[in-house]
C-alpha cells in the first residue's frame, strides 16, 4: 500500500428500536502506509466499527473513506468484496478458523478464495505455517490446537495472500500474557520487516504500547493520539518467531480476483456434508424414497411397454384385424345377441383371398363362454379349456416357436395344441413330446341341458404353458361344435366367422388392403394402429406412475431445505468469515446451493440403484404368479433404460437446487458484521 489510509468526516450509525445509535460521529484520521495504529477505548467507543469500515465488512453512513485509492465509501459489494481478498488481513480476538478444516486447509483459505490451485496454496501455507513455528501441527483441526497456536494460525491465514493491510481485533484477547506477547511480536516482527499496515483494537495497555501510533475513541470521537516508542524484542527472539522474505512493494504473489473454482466448492460442499452425517442421510433418504417409487414404477411401464412391442412385433406388424359391422341392438331386447350386418362367410373369406398383396388369410371362431369340454387320450380323460384360436398369440410372453408340432396358425388349422402341463399329463412313461403329435383324441361337449356329444381331433403341436387345462382348438373343431351347439348346419352362412386375420405381404401395402376390405362391408383395424393406442395407454400409464414419485420428491424437497436452514443456523459465523476473507455473496449462494445439489443427488443415486433392486424384486415375484397361471416366456417388465437412470438423477439433483435456492440466498444476503458476532 502506497496511499494514505484516509478518513474524512466519517459517520456510522445504526437504528435500533426507532432510534439512531451514534458509534462513529465525523471521525479525521490518516494513517501512513507501513504504520502501526492501536485504537484503544472503552466498549461501545466505535473501535471494532471502524475495524469493519476498514475491511469493506460494513459501509458508512456518511463521510469519506479512502483506502490505497479506493473510495470504500462508494464502493460496490464487488468492490469491496475485491478489498477484502486482495488487501486485507483479518485477525480475530476468537481466531474464528473453520472447524472442519485443518491447520493447513485453514490458513489456505484466501488463497482458495482467490483461485489459486490447490499445490500452490497448499505449498505457501506450508512454508508459513512453518515459519511461525507450526510445521508440526500442519494436519490438526482447531479443535486439537491450543489457543495460541490457533492464534498464530489465524495470522498466518491473514498473511497468506501478501495483504497491504492487516486489521486484527483483539489479536490477545483470548491468549495467556506469554502468548499474547509472542503473538504482539510477530505482529510487530511482520509490520517491520514487510511493510504491512497494522492496526489492531485492543483494550490492553500493553498490547497497544507495541503500536507507532495510539488513537484512543469514547463515543464514537477521537479523543486523543499519542506517538509513543514501541519496546523492541530481542533479534534473536524476532528471528525464533519469524524470518519473512523481503516485501516487495505492492505485489502480491499468487493473488488472482478469479474467485472460488468450482472444484473447490464441490470440495468444501463435500466436506460440510460430512458435518452432520445423520441428520443428512435421513435428508437424503426422502429424495431415496422419491426416486425409489419413480425408477421402480416407471420402469415397470417401460418394461411392460417393451414386452407389448416385442409381442406385437412377434406376430408381425403387417397383419390385420378384420371383424364384422354389427347391427344396432334391439332395444326391445338388450340382451339379444347383435347381428353382423355382413356376416364374414367362406364365400367372402374367398375374396379376400383375392385381394392384391394379400399374403394369408386366418378365420376364427370363438366358443361359446362356459362351454364344458372332456378331452380323452386312450384310458385318460381330462376336463380342459379351450382358448380362442389367436389367443396364445396376444398373451403376454407367449413363445413363438412349438415344444412339438406346429402352431395353430402355421397353416394347422385343424387339430389340437396342448399346453406344456397338459401333454405331460398325457404322456405315459418315456414317452416325449414329438410322441404325442399325431394321436387322435376325443372332445366331449356337454350342453348347459345335459346332453353330450364326443368330436373327434388329433394333436398336432404342443407349446409351453403350465396350466394343465389349456388348448388350442382349431377352426374345423370350432366349426363342428357350433354347428352342434347352435344346431345350425349352416352356421358359416348364417353367422360367419366371428374375426379374420389378414397378413399383408408388407408393412407399405396395408393401407391398400384395409381400404378394400371395408369397401366389403368390415372393419378392418391394423395391429400397428393398436400397438399405437397401446403405447399412448402405457405413456399415460407411465406419467401416473411417476406422478406418485414426484410427489414424493416434493415432500423430499421440505426436508433438504429444512437441513439447509438449520446449516445457515449453525454456519452463520463461518459465513461471516469466509465473507471476511473475501467470500463474495455468489460464491457463498454457490456453496450452499451445491451441498443441496449434492444431497439430492446422493439420495438420487442411492434412490436409483434401489429402485431398480426394488423393480427386480417385484419382476421376480411377478414371474413366479404369471407361470404359475400358465404364462410363460414373458421378457424382463422392470427396464430402466439409461434415460430413465440419468433422469432420476437429474431430477433428484433439480429438486435439491430448488429446495437449496432460498437457504443458500438467504446465506448470501447475510450482514458478515452481525454473522461475526453470532453465537
């Protein structure tokens, strides 16, 4: 520092309870640079005030203040936060060190604050440590350091970053008369030897006799200033408590106005969580439960989704859906079975066929509801069920290729297909599956009336399944039993096939083929128009789902900004000293947004990796229910894609930010003065 420290007229007064309190009243002072200024006076004479005006900490009220050419008085925060990093020097009479820090991560400090990299700053603090005889004690938080050596941490902190200007308040307040003594000489030692300004407030008349200069205050007025001639510690003493390189002049090595790096909020926010580990576990855990209930539910909707897919993609995209138009129900008769306007009768199953870039053609009859039916394989007789003739086809899982035989819609259009439990209900011993193909088997329908009548069919496949009553029925048999049931010998004619299967030969000549067969009088529906529907369904399903987790996630959000306040609470001092420091109100809202980040985050990944356990889980116990039903060969339903997993936590990230936003303001906005005197 080159330029005077000057102070003009200068005022400071505060409101307190409706009335103005005077602590500085129009206060004149210059101070050289080089010089030793002890303000002396009784409590509440204004010394710490001016203390705080010096520092940029607070502004005036009135009045000038000039500072190495900076109008302190008009400065911005930036400014002034700028002042405090680059200029100043701050010793405190209760050392006020980071708790979580050590020796050396603590006297580091301004130089993180400054951008200077890790190595460097770690080397620098070091070789000052060392050079107030703590070399020792480089890696021991404050709470394993005596006060005298937390002192001389402390001003090896106010000395890392080459300040022109150290201001120390009470430096020996909480210090043994030995102690104060060492300290009072290195202060004196470094004001000497380096150049630095020093003004230091004390009501210690021996530690103000170290001073060039004493100004003493009462009610916030100059009183009087006494030059007086400071005692000089033995060489030897001086060269025990500190040999400082020479000063050169204004600069200062390594300061950069960079601010904060990133890496080294990350740093700081890591460790700060560490605080509390308990209490931000259990914040963190909200966020797990959020994500958990999102990840295990929308996977499910994904998986489930796939399967859908995958299954209408295994009976092929190009197929079509025909059924009849049926007419209006008599209104006489609501329970009088529809009519089709246009049965679909062989004769119009044959013009289909005719239908350019018709590739097959599949009819279908479905069985009355109900109907009871006996199948019989030499001396074994079994009660069975028989499903509709592409029912197997649209059932989740269901497995394309046969155990044995054919499938049912492989052009075997007459016969029977057994499922897996059944055929080895039939099978005598030493006998496969291949053995059971080809043998004739009976049916017997029984009428809701009594009467039985015995049809008779072959096996021609077998496929899985584990229900022992399930078979398929081929349309021949269908037809056989209608025609009895409904005592109708030209039932085709009059009631026609209920549903036809139309396989296009590709995906471009649908739209051509489904136009000519409504002009037949049909409806004629593609599958890719289902699956279409079917995916809007599962998409809307997915949103519910993951509604439930959101919600979860905004009661999680209660409980970061709970913790957040609670750590203002706890920090409010260290936030007055990292602002002391040159801590600007961005870099403090900066760190206390990231520790929120950061705890959403930590239950977003947890949350991820047990919601999708939790998915796995459920998909397990869902596999073992639906093959007990006789639904096999069903693909994972518990998929979580990789959008799935970066989502959830980004979203859980995003909920810590906005539930960090307000704390971490109202961290910045805090008055670093009164955070200072927090307790």
């Amino acid at each position: 520092m080159t330029d005077p420290i000057k102070l003009t007229n200068l005022a400071r007064y505060f409101q307190r309870g409706g009335m103005d309190v005077q602590a500085l009243r129009g206060v004149d002072l210059a101070i050289e640079p080089g010089e030793f200024i002890a303000l002396v006076g009784p409590s509440g004479s204004g010394k710490s005030t001016l203390l705080n005006l010096l520092g940029g900490l607070d502004r005036p009220s009135a009045g000038e203040l000039w500072l190495d050419g900076t109008a302190l008085h008009t400065a911005s925060e930036t400014d002034r936060t700028l002042h405090r990093r680059q200029r100043i020097g701050f010793i405190f009479q209760s050392f006020n060190l980071l708790p979580r820090l050590t020796a050396l991560e603590n006297v580091a400090v301004p130089l993180m604050l400054s951008g200077v990299s890790v190595a460097e700053r770690e080397t620098r603090a070091k070789a000052l440590l060392e050079k107030v005889g703590l070399g020792h004690r480089l890696d021991h938080y404050p709470t394993e350091l005596s006060g005298g050596e937390q002192q001389r941490t402390a001003v090896a902190r106010a000395l890392i970053h080459n300040p022109s200007l150290i201001l120390a308040d009470e430096p020996t307040g909480n210090l043994d008369s030995k102690t104060g003594e060492e300290v009072m000489a290195l202060l004196k030692a470094l004001n000497r030897e380096q150049g630095i300004t020093l003004i230091v407030v004390t009501h210690d008349e021996e530690v103000a006799a170290y001073a060039d200069r004493i100004v003493k205050l009462r009610d916030g007025d100059i009183v009087e200033e006494i030059k007086a001639p400071s005692p000089q510690p033995s060489p030897s003493r001086e060269r025990e408590l500190l040999s400082p390189p020479p000063r050169r002049g204004r600069a200062r090595e390594g300061v950069k106005s960079g601010g904060l790096q990133f890496n080294d909020i990350i740093r700081q926010a890591l460790s700060n969580l560490r605080r509390r580990p308990v209490r931000n576990v259990l914040t963190a855990g909200g966020v797990l439960i959020g994500i958990v209930t999102l990840v295990a539910m929308v996977s499910f909707g994904v998986g489930v989704q796939r399967e859908v897919q995958r299954n209408f993609e295994s009976i092929g995209l190009e197929n079509l859906f025909v059924s009849p138009v049926y007419d209006e129900p008599d209104e006489f008769d609501p329970f009088a079975e529809p009519e089709p306007l246009t049965p679909i009768t062989p004769e119009l199953v044959a013009k289909i066929e005719q239908i350019p870039d018709v590739a097959v053609v599949l009819p279908d009859l479905r069985l009355p509801f109900g109907i009871d039916i006996a199948l019989t394989l030499g001396d074994t007789t079994l009660p069975i069920r028989a499903t509709d003739s592409f029912e197997p086809e649209f059932a989740l899982g269901s497995s394309p290729e046969p155990l044995a035989g054919v499938r049912m819609d492989s052009g075997a259009r007459a016969g029977v297909v057994l499922v897996q439990d059944l055929a080895d209900a039939l099978l005598e011993e030493g006998q496969s599956y291949e053995s059971l193909i080809g043998q004739a088997i009976s049916l017997t329908v029984q009428l809701p009336r009594g009467e039985m009548e015995t049809f008779p069919s072959q096996i021609v496949g077998v496929r899985e399944g584990l229900d022992n009553n399930i078979i398929e029925l081929g349309v021949a048999e269908r037809e056989a039993i209608m025609t009895w049931w409904y005592n109708e010998p030209d039932i085709l004619q009059t009631r026609g096939y209920d549903t036809l299967t139309v396989r296009a030969t590709d995906l471009g000549a649908l739209t051509a083929v489904s136009t000519q067969i409504e002009e037949l009088g049909l409806e004629a529906q593609s599958l890719e128009a289902i699956l279409n529907v079917a995916n809007q369904v599962l998409a809307l399903m997915q949103a519910l789902l993951g509604s439930v987790g959101g919600l979860a996630l905004l009661v999680a959000a209660l409980g970061v900004a709970n913790t957040m306040m609670m750590a203002i609470y706890e920090r409010t001092r260290e936030i007055g000293v990292l602002k002391a420091l040159g801590a600007s109100a961005r870099e403090i809202r900066a760190l206390f947004t990231v520790e929120a980040a950061m705890l959403g985050l930590l239950g977003g990944f947890f949350g991820l990796i047990f919601g999708t356990l939790l998915g796995r889980l459920v998909d397990w116990i869902g596999h073992r229910f639906l093959i007990a039903e006789g639904i096999t060969g069903i693909g994972q339903l518990s998929v979580v894609p990789w959008w799935l997993a970066i989502g959830a936590m980004a979203f859980a990230t995003f909920i810590g930010v906005v539930a960090g936003l307000y704390p971490a303001a109202r961290a910045a906005r805090l008055d670093p003065v009164a955070a200072l005197r927090h307790e």
